[in-house]
C-alpha cells in the first residue's frame, strides 16, 4: 500500500513530517511517497537520522502558500507538493493522501484533481471527536459553508459509511445538529433534510443539540459547514479549556497521592482530546482517502494520520460509500 504524504505542508514541515513517515514506515507496513524538494528532504532526514531509501520523492520546490486563494491550486500551484501528490493518487501511482496544508486548497485538490465519487455533489470534511461514549465524526466541518438538503443527506450516507467501515460501529446513530430535537426546529433546510433522512438509508437518531455532542449520543453528527466549524472550533477549544483550568486547580495538591491520581486522569482526559491521536479530518466525497492534517502536526500526529488513511485503505471505504449512495 502506497500512502503519498505532502513533506511541505503545516507548521513542522519537513522534520516533523519525514519523522512521522518514517515511523509508519517501521510500523505499519505501508510504503510512504514524499511530495517535495528532494534535496531539502534528503538533508533533513540526513539531520533526523532518517534513512532516505525508505521513501519514494516526488520532486519539487513548489509550495502552496496558504495565504493564497485555494483554486490557484489548480493553475499558479499545480506543480505544488500538495497538486502532484493529488495527482499522483488520481493516476494510480498513491492509495491515498495526507497533507497538513490548505484546508481550501486541499478541498479544492480533492474535487477537481483527485476527483468526486459519482453521485456526490460536494465532498465533506469530517474530523472525528471524543465524546462521553467514545468517539463520532462531524460533517461538515467548513468546506461548505451553504448546503442543500440533498448534500447533507450525502454526508449522513458518507459518514455512517466511515464510522461502520474504520470505526467499527454497527449500524451508527446520525444526528442532524440544530437548535432544537422537534422535526420542525430551524431553517427550511434543517426541516427539509430532516424529511429526507428518515427514508434514508441509516439509522437516523433525530436532531441534536450542541450541547449534546459530548455525552456521544450519535455516532455521527451532520451539519452545514458554516455550523459545523463554529462547532468544532468551539469544541477543541473548550476542551484545551478543561483541560488547563483543572491541571492548575489541582497542581497544589500533586504531591499527595489522591492528587498524582488525579493529575493522571486529566493527562488521560487531555489525551483523549488531544487532535495528534487522531491523525486528521478526512475529506469524504472523493475517490480516494485523502486526509487533512492539523496544521500544528508533529511526528506522532503525521503517523496517526498516515495510520488513519491506511484504515481507510483497507476498510475500502470509497467502495462502501459508493454502495450507500446506490442504495439511495
């Protein structure tokens, strides 16, 4: 299996991401391709005390600004280490893609060079984050930011799909996010997509509040990406909140034992929450698994990522998708 990873894209390229492919490499069993300037990757993996013959480079010295409009990917950046990498797993020579850059240039690249599967109008981004119960995947989480009805059926299909595929989860429960459980809570498009879901296809738990997200009642939860971002954003922030708020309330108290024991469950508390231990947010929608890196990423975050598109890979989940949206 081929996993084609952007050396140059988020905070700690190259190092942090030559360490993290390389870790896959020992671990699990996958071959890594590089997108980059090949002599900057050659002198630091010479630095890290990485082997370099453990990796295939796509060479070039272009990179994708992220300040830059995301459909520039296409002209003024098509020869980027995000473009070439796209490219090379629509052409067959990747199974999958990992870049920490754009988010918008990556959605960009997804759809138009990697290609949207049949059936699929816009393709979603979906993190998956912690609840009380485990886990449940958001989508979308800001690439579209106005959706149709008919679109967020798609990601309901999309992400029960994933969640039954890599997640394991037997017949996942999908929520629809809004501002009230009732059928006809919020806008004309959260009440005609409510309509739609319950002949979906799924098994459709109702409307959810945000403030129900963490206690995991649903396995999935769909929204438009505009709410779907303030969620998510408002999420990861809270619980970086929690977490430092409680470190410094009971740090007095961490030379007893009743508090070592406590700062051990806030540091397995901050784990959990902690983005580097899932990989990535997938970009669900097109035909191949491609997964957005934290921008932040280090090494173990760039292995998790790696490791989650190796799941995707072999949980075939372009292929179960495919067969969610025929039986639409």
């Amino acid at each position: 299996m081929k996993i084609v990873v952007d050396a140059f894209g988020g905070d700690n390229a190259p190092l942090e991401v030559i360490k993290g492919a390389y870790r896959a490499t020992k671990e699990l069993d996958v071959e890594i391709v590089l997108s980059g300037d090949k002599e900057k990757i050659r002198s630091t993996a010479r630095e890290a005390g990485v082997a370099l013959n453990d990796f295939h480079v796509l060479n070039t010295d272009v990179v994708f600004d992220i300040h830059e409009e995301p459909t520039k990917l296409l002209k003024e950046y098509k020869d980027s280490t995000m473009a070439i990498g796209l490219r090379a797993c629509a052409e067959g020579k990747g199974d999958a893609f990992v870049s920490a850059g754009s988010t918008g240039a990556l959605t960009v690249g997804g759809t138009f060079i990697a290609k949207r599967i049949k059936g699929i109008k816009r393709p979603a981004l979906a993190p998956i984050l912690p609840s009380d119960k485990g886990s449940f995947m958001l989508l979308d989480a800001g690439a579209n930011t106005e959706c149709r009805p008919e679109m967020l059926v798609t990601f309901a299909l999309m992400g029960a799909a994933y969640m039954e595929t890599v997640g394991g989860i037997f017949s996942p429960k999908v929520g629809l996010l809004n501002i009230g459980s009732e059928e006809t809570k919020g806008r004309p498009v959260d009440v005609e997509t409510y309509k739609l879901l319950q002949s979906a296809p799924i098994e459709f738990f109702g409307n959810i509040e945000a403030r129900e997200l963490p206690l995991g009642e649903c396995d999935v939860v769909v929204a438009d990406g505009f709410t779907g971002n303030i969620a998510l954003k408002l999420y990861e922030g809270m619980g970086s909140y929690f977490g430092k708020t409680l470190k410094g309330m009971l740090t007095g108290g961490a030379g007893t034992i009743a508090g070592a024991l406590i700062l051990k469950k806030i540091k397995a508390f901050r784990k959990k929450m902690d983005y580097k231990e899932v990989g990535g947010a997938v970009l669900l929608g097109v035909t191949k698994p491609v997964i957005k890196a934290h921008g932040s990423s280090d090494a173990t975050a760039f292995y998790n990522a790696i490791r989650q598109a190796k799941l995707c890979v072999e949980g075939d989940i372009i292929g179960k998708i495919t067969e969610k949206l025929a039986a639409t």
